[in-house]
C-alpha cells in the first residue's frame, strides 16, 4: 500500500438505522434495489461520527478505506459498519436490539425560529403592550421517535414491577380465598400469571376468572407466597410511592442547582409568556393585561394592537366577549374551562355538582353530559376484539367528579399510567418544557396545572389499547365541550405497528366521542405523518381562519406541526 493517500468527508445526514440495514443486509446477501442510496446515507452518517474516508493505492489500484475515530482501518463498508455496531452504536445505545429487526432512531426536530418585526413606528403605549423574543429557541416540540428503543417486553402491570424489583421473575403467588385454601397457584412472567396447573399465561383479571372467583379485584387478592402476605395492589403502592419519593428529590435537587438568573427566566408568576399560545412560535406579541399568556395578533385575528387594557380570548366571557373590566367575578365550567360573566352564565342553564372539597360548575347541558359520560367511562375496560381491551384513565384527582378512587384502584391506575408514559417515551423523544424544566409528555398525563394556560393540562385523559393485558396503543385526551376535542399525542409500540392497533384505538375513541355529541376531532401532526391521518383517518388540515376560532379552547400544539380536525358523524 502506497503512504500517499486522499482523505474527504462526506457531508450530509443518515442515521443508525441506516448503518443496521446495510450490515445485516449485506451479511444476509440479499440484493437491495437501493443500495447506492443507502450506501450514501451509511457513509454520511458514518462521516458525522468521526470516521474517515480514503482513497488509497494498493496493487497499483485506488482503494477506499474507512478509518474510525480510533484509527481503526478496514477496507469495505460493511466491515465499518460492524465495527460501529460493535462499539454500541456509537454512544453504547444498542441494547438487546434484534439483528432481525433492526434499531430505528431517527428524531424530527421542530423548534422555533424566532419571527422579527420592527414596530418602531408604534406608539410608546402600544410597544409597551408587545413583547419581543430575540434569537429564542423554544423545546416543547414534538420530536418523532421511528425505531425501536426496547420492543421486546410488554409493558404490564406485572413488567413494571419486576422491572423496579418490588417482585422476583418468576416469584411464586396464589388467588386467595375468603375462606379454605387458595383457589389458584402461579408464578409471576412478564406476560401475567403462568397457571401451575395447566401452564397457560394468563392476565391479572383472567387468572381470577381461572380461579373461579367474581370479585373483580385480581390485584387486592393474588398474594406473594413468599411469606410477607403482598398483595400486587401492596407492590403497586410500593412502586407509586418510590416514584413519587424519586420525584420529589429530583425536584428538590433542581432547585437548589439551578441559578437565580435561570429561575428568574423560567418564572411564569409574573412575566407574559414568552411564545405565543396558539402556536408556540416567538416574535413579536401581544400580551394579556390579566394572565401570563401572549399572542400574535395574526394569530387572534387582530390587526392592531388595541388601545387600553387587553384581554386574551382565555380571559374574557364565553357569552358576551368582555373581559375582566366589566365584572372581576367570573367563574369557570369544570369541563370545557371557559370563564363567564354570572348574569351571563343564567342564559345557559348551568348546573353545579358538590364535591368533597368545592363545588363544581357545569356551565350547560352539553357539559354536564359530557362530563359524566366520561366518569362512567374511567377506569372501565372496553372489549373491542379478541383479547383487545379498550380503557380510558385519568388521574386520580379528576376521577369520580373529585371524591377519589378506591386506595387500590387509585394504585392499578397509576401503574397504568405510568406504562402509558414508558409507552410514549418509546415512540416520542422526552420533551423537557423551557418555563416548568419538566417533560412535557409526563405533565400532558399527569394532569400538571399551571397559569399558564398553555402549559395547563388539567383535564387531560389517557386512552389505552391492551392485548392480552400488554398494553399496545396510547393516546392523548382532552375534551372541552361539544364543539371539540383534541388528541395531541399517538403512540403505538414498535412490535405492534401495522397490524391496525391504532385504527382500532381511535375508532373506538371516536364512537365513544359522537355517544357524548363531540362535534370535532383535533390532532397536531407532523409533516411525515400528515398523508397518514388524511388519506386513512379521515382527518382534514384546518384553514387558518377556522382555526382562529379554536383559539379559546388552548389546545396543545408543537411547533411545525400542522393542525387537523375530523366532523366526527
């Protein structure tokens, strides 16, 4: 080989995915109509990671070569290509990744890039209303995982608390009985309960019916035979409370670490939004003289800056339109959230519900039906095919119209959730918020309040698919009133994508929405995802100004997404 050798980058994007394809496929030696295009993309992202291409003579004959960045040379692509598989991927992010179905990580980023206006000629009064963001990036964007992270293990009750170690895999249990012996020995697998005496697999709610019992309570009566006398409703509590005891040192942590400056930054109390509220986009905008929140004026439909106090569409009467000045007394509906002047509020006949700690308004008839239909729906498991459950959660704080769930029921649901969120963090990168340094999935199903009330997601439910109790679709749910309903996050398992385990969840969800008289459907989605909720869902993009209309309501958009609704029949 001759010492005198051409070294070049190449420059571009590609991803792992790309990398995994080409190996396995050229050690498969099946033939690839698009391997030129896929080669381009290997060595680009290879090129992006440190490594090195050059030409060098051997036998009198140019030759390329890859050199990583620790000097390593080989002299094919495939080679590399293992070699970087070999170092983990790069980062040591290759996990248990099957070579049959290869890792596929490829992130969208949609972040915001900052609109400047001159509003030099505005007057004092009016350039004191408008709040101008120079050279800021917002990170609330909605960022598409599209490879597998971990498919492998079902995300069940059962693998969430193996996973944290509260059981042992396959720990021995048994269904009690009231009285006599236990009815029912198993052992603990992350698909459920493998019967003892037959050696099927079956879920939590399935091995009580094996057992031939009615409670309807599997958790609270399959017991640990490891001497301690466990309930899984014990372990599930035990899990619930480390997380909420992780939580809470993380939290503790942070505040003490983050500086004064930064915390004065993210501080909502008493500074206007920084991004506007209808689309997260910066610029110049016009801030409400009442709430923390800001708008573009295109984006409300103003021409001008207004003259005087201003109040946001969050801000004023959902009858007459007028905000704070006329009457400072406004209450909210419980359900859709609008505020309303009282002697307004009489002209739509509302109806209040006690509860526990307050009362709760309703503030119509449309209301008050939704509302309770969809306490009649928490929490009840939905067949919607063979082995498919179909279950709407929410959390605890809003359930039953706010007197609470059962101690146990309270801890199952929270499992639940919990794998709803692992769920999304297998399909969504982990979103973390600018203003609340939190991730932004997290506080969509949890339910996290705030003044601000783009970042309020009081309300929000979760819908998930199971089969055979792993838990395959979740979805994102906010209902407001009979006007609209938005669906901001969908997510489905990577083991379980097309096999229409999405179709099933929404139909299923949209049926549920047309018995409760939700007129419309709203979704944010991204611009490889757009074709997808057209042409097979049925979804339509919403013109702008249709959408200036929706406004009031605060549904959660993401950067660069492109709003859609579906007349739901």
């Amino acid at each position: 080989m001759d010492d005198k050798s051409a070294t070049f980058v190449v420059e571009g994007e590609g991803c792992e995915e790309d990398v995994l394809k080409w190996y396995y496929h050229g050690r498969s030696g099946r033939p690839n109509k698009n391997s030129g295009e896929l080669s381009s993309k290997v060595k680009k992202y290879l090129s992006i990671k440190g490594w090195v291409f050059r030409y060098a003579l051997k036998n009198g004959k140019k030759e390329l070569q890859y050199q990583s960045p620790h000097g390593e040379v080989y002299n094919s692509l495939r080679m590399a290509c293992k070699s970087y598989i070999d170092q983990g991927l790069g980062e040591g992010r290759m996990g248990n990744v099957d070579p049959k179905q290869p890792k596929k990580r490829k992130c969208l980023s949609i972040e915001n890039q900052p609109l400047l206006k001159s509003v030099q000629s505005e007057s004092p009064e009016r350039r004191n209303k408008l709040k101008k963001q120079e050279n800021r990036v917002v990170k609330t964007s909605k960022r598409v995982r599209e490879g597998p992270v971990s498919s492998r293990n079902p995300r069940t009750v059962l693998s969430l608390l193996i996973d944290n170690n509260v059981v042992p895999m396959l720990g021995n249990v048994y269904y009690r009985n009231k009285t006599g012996p236990p009815l029912m020995k198993g052992r603990i697998t992350r698909d459920g309960i493998q019967c003892h005496c037959c050696s099927k697999v079956f879920t939590l709610t399935a091995f009580e019916d094996h057992a031939g019992s009615t409670n309807h309570r599997p958790a609270a009566n399959i017991i640990l035979d490891d001497g301690t006398g466990r309930s899984l409703s014990d372990c599930q509590r035990q899990v619930s409370d480390s997380m909420k005891s992780t939580t809470t040192t993380l939290r503790t942590r942070s505040v003490v670490e983050i500086p004064k400056t930064v915390k004065a930054a993210n501080s909502i109390r008493d500074e206007n939004d920084g991004v506007c509220s209808a689309c997260c986009g910066g610029g110049d905008l016009i801030c409400c003289d009442y709430c923390p929140s800001s708008f573009h004026m295109k984006c409300i439909g103003l021409k001008e800056v207004p003259d005087g106090d201003w109040f946001c569409p969050y801000c004023c009467c959902g009858i007459c339109g007028i905000g704070y000045v006329r009457d400072r007394s406004f209450r909210s509906c419980h359900q859709c959230e609008l505020k309303f002047h009282g002697d307004c509020l009489n002209s739509k006949k509302p109806s209040e519900m006690k509860t526990e700690k307050n009362t709760l308004l309703l503030c119509s008839q449309n209301c008050e039906r939704i509302f309770y239909g969809l306490q009649k729906l928490t929490g009840k498991p939905i067949l919607v095919g063979n082995n498919l459950t179909w279950t709407l959660l929410t959390p605890d704080h809003r359930a039953h119209g706010g007197h609470g769930m059962k101690s146990s029921a309270k801890k199952e649901n929270q499992c639940k959730l919990r794998a709803a969120l692992e769920v999304m963090h297998e399909c969504f990168e982990p979103s973390e918020s600018v203003e609340t340094g939190r991730d932004l999935i997290e506080d969509v199903i949890f339910g996290q309040v705030s003044k601000l009330k783009r970042l309020n997601f009081r309300g929000f439910y979760t819908v998930i698919l199971e089969e055979n109790g792993d838990l395959v679709s979740v979805a994102t749910l906010r209902v407001y009133d009979n006007k609209v309903a938005e669906m901001p996050l969908v997510a489905t398992r990577f083991k379980h994508r097309r096999r229409g385990m999405c179709r099933v969840l929404v139909d299923e969800l949209e049926k549920n929405l047309v018995k409760l008289g939700v007129e419309k459907l709203v979704l944010p989605a991204v611009s490889t995802t757009l074709e997808t909720w057209t042409n097979n869902f049925g979804f339509s993009c919403i013109p702008d100004d249709e959408r200036s209309k929706l406004v009031q309501y605060s549904l959660l958009e993401f950067q660069g997404t492109i709003t859609c609704q579906k007349l739901l029949k």
